[in-house]
C-alpha cells in the first residue's frame, strides 16, 4: 500500500492497487520461478532419503541372512534316540556320531515338600492358617512397646516341637525393634567377592538376609524373602507359590560347582545372642524342603550340619548342582546344563542312555552302551533352496523399484504450485497436482543408474577362487531375464547342484574374500564403456551387494546429506542454501521497488489532485 493508504478519492480514476500489482508481476513471476526450483530441489533430496532408507534397509536387515554360512549352508542333525536331541550349524561335517549319556547335570533345587507351618498364639502350629506372613511362621506373638521403638517382654520364638527345645527363646524385654528378628547367610559358591576395583577375589560371596522385628511386624511376607533374595545379586533365585503353598530356592547354573549355601554362622553376636540365627534354623525346617533332581525328588531333607544346636553357631546347609556326562565318538565331555557342542553339532542330553565307571586313575570308563544314540548329519537341503529362493525374490522386488524410479518419466505439465495458485485451489486438488509434480524426479538419475548397474553386475559376474564348475548364479540355475535384470530360479537345476557340490550355494553368495578391499573404499569402478565392474571378484555377490550399498550410502550422501535438514554438506544442500539466500535477498529487494511503486503513484495521484483542484477553480470562474 502507498504512503497515503487510500486511492481514487481525486477523481483521477487511477486505480493504483492493479498498477502495482502490474508493476510487480515480472519480478513475482522471477521469485515464483525460484520458489519453484527450490520446492523442486527439497522433493529430489526426499526422493534420495527414500531411496537411501531403502538401500540401508534391505542391507542390514535382508542381505544380512544371505551372508551367513548357517542359512547358506544349512545342515541336518537327527538322533536315533530321544534321549539325546541334536543341532547342527554350517561346520558340522556330513557324517555319523556315536553318542551316550552316563550322567545328566543338574542344578541345585529346593521345594517345599508340605504345608508350611504357621503358628498360632500358644506357639502350636496352625493348621487351617494361610497367612503369607513371615511373623506368623517366626513367632507365636510379636508385640511392641507403646512407642512402638521397643519389643515387650514374652514375645517369643515358635520353636515348639522343634528340635531346638521346646519351650523356644523369650526375647529379652526392651530389645530395639531395628534389631534383626531373622538372619542368614546366603551363598551360590560360584560368585567371587570383588575388591575396591571390582576385581574378583578368591573368595565366595555371601550375602546376609534379614529382618528386623519392625519390619516383621509391619507384615513383611514371604513373597518380599524371595525378593530380598533375587536382589542378592547371586545365581540365585527364589519364589514363593501362594496357590501351592510351596516356597523354592534354585541355582540358575548346575554343575557340582554352583549351589545354595544357607548359613547362620555369625549373625549371632550382640543383644539375644543366638536367637535370629536358630529362627533361620527353625524357618527353614519349617519350610519343609527338600531337593529335586531332574524333575525328581530325592530322599535329601534339608539338614543342617551345626556346631552347637544350643546357639546355633556353625550352622549350615547346602545344596549342590551336579556335573553330567556326554560322550561323542568315545570321548567324554563334562557338561552342567547338559549340553555340549563338537565339531559344529549341539548335543543335548534328556536321558541317559549308558553308564561309566571312574578308573583309579582318575579317568572314566564307559559302560552298557548297548543304547547308544546314532546322530547323522547331513545337507538340509530344503531350507538352503528356500533362502536362494528368497533371495531371488528380495533381489528382484528391490531391483524393480529401483527401476521403477529410474525408469519413471517427469510431467513437464506439471510443476510445484506457486503460493497463489495453491491459495486457489483446494487441499484435495493440490495432493493430485503434487503428486503428478513429484513424479519423474529420479528419471535416469546418475546416481540411481549406478547402483543399478552396480547391483546386476554383482550378479552377473563369476565367483574367482572357486575350485570346480560350479563358480556362479548361472551354475545354480539362476538367470537373468528382460532388460530389467530380473532373476530366475530353476529349482531341478539348483537340486543338482547341492547334489554335485554341497558348499557351491554358500560359496557363491556368502564367500568372503580374505584380501577384499576395506568397506570403506569403492569396491566397484567404472570401464571405459561406461559398465560397472567389481574391484574384488572373490566375494560371493551377498556380500559384494552389501559393499555396494555401502558405496551408495556414500553417494546418496555426498549427493543429499543424511537428513531432511539442509545445514549438511551435500550438492543438494548447497543448492538449497543458495536458493534461500537468492530468494531471500531477492525478497527484500521486491519490497524496495514495491513501496518505490507505491510512491510513484501516490506522488502521481497527489498530483491529479492538485490539478483537478485547479482545473475546478478555473471552470467555476469562467461560469
């Protein structure tokens, strides 16, 4: 708007808003074509993020499976026996194992064998009691000063029918109730206690467990023991079964080395001497527990071994894992978790099958093997077919869209919409016009071209240092059909090839090329025809796409950036930076000529103004 704001008021019939408008349409149009081109540059460097995105993709999650000897080279275990049950990976040769279990590790395992005991105010178990509670099972009563600082007289121990006496302890009276009520010792024998410097010591950790007669008291239960446990920072965990009524304690690891360790040696100095550490004792008799091998019971009822009974000090229990055996091919293999890997296969024991006999001199004898297992390995054929099939159809489903970009031509009709015309349209119209507007960006685009290429000669081409007939893609029974490079599988022809060389799949896609050329350098160059060629031919081509993508990560980057933000260097981002300032600085000077127009024509409507005044005075004079 002018200087004055308000035009046409002199009569002049100057209508000064179209003159200006007139004025500034060819600078408008100038700054519309750069707002255009800018728009243009942003969708391009999209295009590129969206390709970019897709090449990472499929490399690091699809390519990857195609790489690996365990699915390229697929093997089959089967045992004779259900006692043994077997895997095998890509190293495992294609031949036969005898195999026998003479032992079966096992971890250590307490259960609650029976009802847990709670007890009732007299000190007389409770039956029909279901209370969750450790003061119910600890004590026959447990009460507190008016304070609530200090425990009263008579509170005293459940011990009756016990082992331990009768008549139970009494706590003396005016005991504090931060005291601990209930402690013990806990211990896997495998955790080392670690120094100032967290090293390992040689020395096995043991955790204290308690609880005092205030947190007791305050209804602690047996769910918060097992938590106080599995905090313990050991191989140990514990839970308590509210539905069963069962509390349990198992070792994570076997083997004779790791076990549960429960002592009370120590806990009993200070004030009531001896009493947190025999109501660990009776606690744990009350519990009931015994341990389970293999899914099995055994006659072992928890039994302390102790020093004096009186005080409890010195006593302990444990319960170990124990250490299984498996022989493979006459050779014994000590296992906890019974399992054991050889030669690429994993056996793992369910049953035993045979038994030993240790020697004199320490060495073991294998007995009764009339039930020896037989493994066989051989070539999983199937599931190799199924991941060269695969890989066909993810090469050719990327390729097609790879393709698809480059193959797709731009409407010349059809350019990014100025600020006016999208102020004239509705949203609806302007996602159809975009989206026939973003089309054809990538037509024949250089970059694109070049992984295309890149990507069918690494197909192409044939696998150097491969011994034999059977050295690339068209050996396997895969070709290529249409100028598109699409790939065929000819599955009788894939079959023979297994049949002929078991290893000529894996070689052909996943061998890796002990001197290949770092990751970080271009793998492919281009000859003097302008044809993509590989710089190191004895990859398998899995792995010559993975450092093609690589390169074309590179290029896509250098090309665009990373990101949709513009402040990276890439040739794109240059050129966007460049046109924001171009159209910036162009902006301002649009609004230097616009106010330079509305002057002018202020100035000329000041004018008519100043005549038409004149003019009357003239006429009104003559009359």
């Amino acid at each position: 708007m002018g200087v004055n704001g308000i035009y046409g008021l002199s009569g002049s019939g100057i209508d000064v808003e179209s003159m200006v408008k007139v004025g500034m349409m060819s600078r408008q149009n100038e700054y519309d074509k750069m707002a255009q081109k800018f728009t243009k540059n942003e969708w391009i460097k999209a295009d590129y993020l969206e390709l970019n995105n897709k090449i990472t993709t499929f490399n690091s999650s699809t390519l990857s499976q195609y790489k690996m000897s365990t699915t390229m080279n697929a093997r089959s275990a089967e045992s004779s026996s259900s006692a043994i049950k077997v895997t095998a990976n890509s190293t495992a040769g294609l031949m036969n194992h005898k195999v026998d279990v003479a032992e079966l590790s096992s971890n250590a395992y307490l259960i609650s064998t029976g009802t847990l005991k709670r007890y009732d105010e007299n000190g007389n178990v409770d039956s029909n009691s279901t209370s969750i509670q450790l003061k119910d099972i600890l004590f026959k009563e447990l009460e507190f000063s008016s304070d609530g600082k200090t425990v009263t007289s008579g509170t005293s121990l459940p011990l009756a029918g016990s082992e331990y006496g009768k008549n139970g302890y009494t706590v003396t009276s005016g005991t504090s109730s931060s005291n601990n009520a209930f402690s013990f010792l806990i211990s896997d024998n495998a955790t080392k206690v670690k120094d100032e410097n967290g090293v390992e010591t040689s020395e096995f950790k043991k955790v204290e467990i308690n609880f005092s007669y205030a947190e007791l008291a305050n209804g602690a239960t047996l769910n918060d023991l097992a938590s106080k446990i599995n905090a313990a920072g050991l191989n140990i965990r514990a839970s308590y079964d509210s539905v069963q009524d069962k509390f349990s304690l198992y070792n994570t690891k076997g083997g004779n080395d790791n076990a549960i360790k429960i002592e009370s040696s120590g806990l009993n100095s200070g004030l009531n001497a001896g009493i947190n550490g025999s109501t660990a004792l009776v606690f744990f008799n009350d519990l009931q527990l015994k341990q389970s091998v293999n899914g099995e019971l055994t006659s072992d009822e928890f039994k302390w071994t102790t020093a004096n009974t009186s005080d409890a000090v010195g006593s302990s229990f444990e319960a170990k894992g124990s250490d299984g055996s498996i022989w493979v091919d006459g050779i014994r293999y000590k296992t906890t978790d019974n399992k054991v890997t050889v030669g690429g296969i994993t056996y793992t024991a369910l049953n035993k099958t045979s038994t030993e006999t240790k020697q004199a001199d320490g060495t073991y004898k294998l007995d009764s093997i009339a039930n020896s297992a037989t493994v066989s390995v051989t070539q999983d054929t199937d599931a190799i077919m199924d991941k060269v099939k695969s890989f066909v159809s993810d090469y050719n489903t990327l390729l097609a869209s790879l393709y698809e970009k480059y193959d797709e031509k731009p409407n010349s009709d059809y350019k990014p919409l100025t600020q006016s015309q999208r102020d004239q349209m509705k949203d609806d119209q302007i996602e159809k016009w975009e989206t026939k507007a973003k089309a054809g960006l990538l037509y024949h685009d250089q970059t694109l071209g070049k992984v295309i290429q890149s990507m069918r000669s690494a197909v192409s081409e044939k696998v150097d240092g491969i011994e034999g007939n059977y050295n690339s893609i068209y050996s396997l029974g895969i070709s290529t059909t249409g100028i598109k490079g699409q790939l065929v599988l000819d599955e009788d022809k894939l079959k023979t090839a297994l049949a002929n060389d078991p290893d000529a799949v894996y070689n052909i896609f996943a061998k890796l090329e002990s001197t290949t050329t770092n990751s970080s350098s271009a793998v492919y160059k281009t000859d003097s025809n302008g044809r993509v060629t590989s710089t190191s031919n004895g990859n398998g081509i899995a792995q010559r796409l993975g450092d093609i993508f690589v390169e074309a990560n590179k290029l896509i980057k250098d090309r665009a950036g990373s990101s949709a933000d513009i402040t990276e260097d890439s040739d794109l981002n240059t050129l966007l930076r460049n046109l924001q300032t171009k159209m910036s600085n162009f902006k301002r000077a649009m609004n230097t000529f616009e106010d330079a127009l509305y002057k002018k024509y202020d100035n000329m409507e000041s004018t008519l103004a100043k005549l038409g005044m004149q003019l009357n005075y003239v006429v009104g004079n003559q009359s």
